[in-house]
C-alpha cells in the first residue's frame, strides 16, 4: 500500500538486519515528510507513469528456483520477530494486502533483485524467497499470481505487499488495500488446499525432530510472554482448520498449537514462553522441522 512512516522504519530496518546477513544492501527510503494525497500514499510514491499495458502484464510463471542463501533467515523489525520458511511449504492466509509504489521502484528488493512496481511481485514477512503465491481479492474473486521477493509489510493486520501492478490486478490499487487470500504456490504440484477439505499432514521424516520445549503457561504472576505465531485469520472456521492442520505435523514437537483473538484476527500460536528468547529458539526449531514460517510477538 502506499508508504506510511511506519512501513518506511521498518523497511529500513528490515534492510540493515538483511545486509548485515550479507545481502545485497537494499537503498533506504528517504527520511523527508511527504504529505499524504487523500490518505492513499505520498506526493512522491504513488503509481507513477504507469505504461499504457498494464491490464496486459502477465501472471508470474511459477516454476522451482534456488532459495537465497541468506534472505531467509531470522530477523526483527519493529520489536517483531521472524522466522522466514526455508523451504517451499503449503501455506493459504486471509488479510489485509497494501502495495508499493516508485518511491522504492528501481531500489534493491530483500533479495537483492531490483523492485519493479509493474511487475507481477510482491513482499512477504516469511514466505521463502523467492518463491510464488496466488493472491484473491475475497471481496470479488479477482486473482493474480505473483513473484514473491521482498520483506514487508510489518503493519499489524497487514500480510502482503503487493506490486503497483498486481494490485491493480486484484482491485485494490484504489483503495490502497483490501482484503485478500493468500496461497503459496509449489511449482509443479497439484493444489492441497481446498475451500471443501481439511489440510493433509504433511509428510514427516522417518526419524522424528527432536521435541521442542512445552510452553509455559501463562499465570497472573508471568502474565504476557511471548507466543510463536503460525498463522492469522480473518475467519475462524479457516483458523480451525489451519490449526487441525497444524497440530497434526506438530504432534511430534510436543507442542499444543492454539487459537485465540486478537486485534480482530484469530491467531494460531504455541506458547506463551516467558522471554523471547525462548520463544525464538521455539520458533527457529518448529521452522528447522518442518518448514513452517514463524513469527514471535508479545503475547
């Protein structure tokens, strides 16, 4: 979505945890205040000269690709931990989308690629990267599928960044955001979520990980902690058949997935821990195990 304040520290920070991984060095958006046109984003953001065949730029092909080395590993913006999936995993989300637009266009993406806001891409806190997802406007059923190769956003509530261009595509360029479904795609395999199905286990190695610690329960004397978050929902019919899906793979972690409400969303977590640390060696061994992508925030 057009840039706020909030996007712009985080991205910055987001740059120099990726940098300090060794990757490519993303440019840092410009610290001057800009006034926001309509609400909707800065006098120098926005779509930009947009090319005359913007209804005609094609889905993003899925297909496998390498991994980047390293921007997939744990990072921290804003007092939020994540722990990136490390490989290409099921994965189906309802939220909030916001897109992007040339106030970082030609600038270094997270994984060092240049962003090009006409293009079919997006920005994900923890989907792999790069890898490919198809995004659903829930309110009118449009589609695109998209390239993801960028972190963000980092707003609560927020799960997708989208390109001007795929935004456009799914209606909510306008608008600036809008609600969306979110379903990773893994080239060459057949779709296992469905609208009428519970998830399928997904397959486990012949030799069990090694459990991950219970978590502590939270009591009036350590009230809070840290969860380990696993997924949000707008709806909870879909947050209690992710966490079916979850507590099945999970059944060997020793861990007891939940759901609870939150800010309007239902959240599947394990937890609470009671310090983050603890919480992140949580979040990077259930990642490690079984490729979840994680995200550890006060609980």
């Amino acid at each position: 979505m057009p840039v706020t304040t909030c996007r712009r520290a985080a991205l910055a920070a987001c740059i120099l945890l990726l940098a300090a991984c060794g990757t490519s060095p993303s440019k840092s958006p410009s610290s001057s205040s800009s006034a926001p046109i309509s609400g909707k984003y800065y006098k120098d953001d926005g779509p930009g000269e947009a090319p005359a065949n913007l209804d005609s730029i094609p889905d993003a092909t899925p297909k496998l690709e390498p991994l980047h080395r390293f921007a997939n590993r744990p990072y921290t913006v804003l007092g939020q931990d994540f722990v990136p999936a490390t490989s290409l995993r099921p994965y189906k989300e309802r939220g909030i989308a916001s897109w992007y637009g040339r106030k970082f266009h030609g600038q270094k993406t997270s994984n060092g690629e240049t962003y090009d806001m006409y293009a079919m891409t997006a920005a994900h806190p923890t989907l792999p990267l790069p890898s490919y997802a198809k995004v659903t406007n829930v309110g009118t059923g449009k589609s695109v599928v998209v390239r993801v190769n960028d972190r963000g956003p980092f707003l609560q509530g927020r799960i997708i960044d989208l390109s001007y261009a795929a935004a456009h595509r799914v209606g909510i360029a306008g608008p600036g955001s809008g609600a969306v479904e979110v379903e990773a795609i893994i080239p060459g395999a057949a779709p296992i979520f469905t609208a009428a199905a519970p998830l399928p286990p997904v397959a486990r190695a012949v030799e069990p990980p090694p459990p991950v610690p219970v978590a502590t329960p939270a009591t009036p004397t350590s009230a809070g902690g840290f969860a380990v978050q696993l997924g949000a929902f707008q709806n909870y019919a879909n947050a209690q058949t992710f966490l079916t899906h979850v507590q099945g793979q999970l059944a060997d972690a020793q861990v007891e997935p939940r759901v609870r409400e939150q800010n309007g969303l239902y959240r599947v977590y394990v937890g609470p821990y009671p310090d983050r640390d603890e919480a992140r060696r949580v979040a990077e061994r259930i990642t490690t195990a079984f490729g979840m992508a994680t995200a550890i925030a006060p609980h």
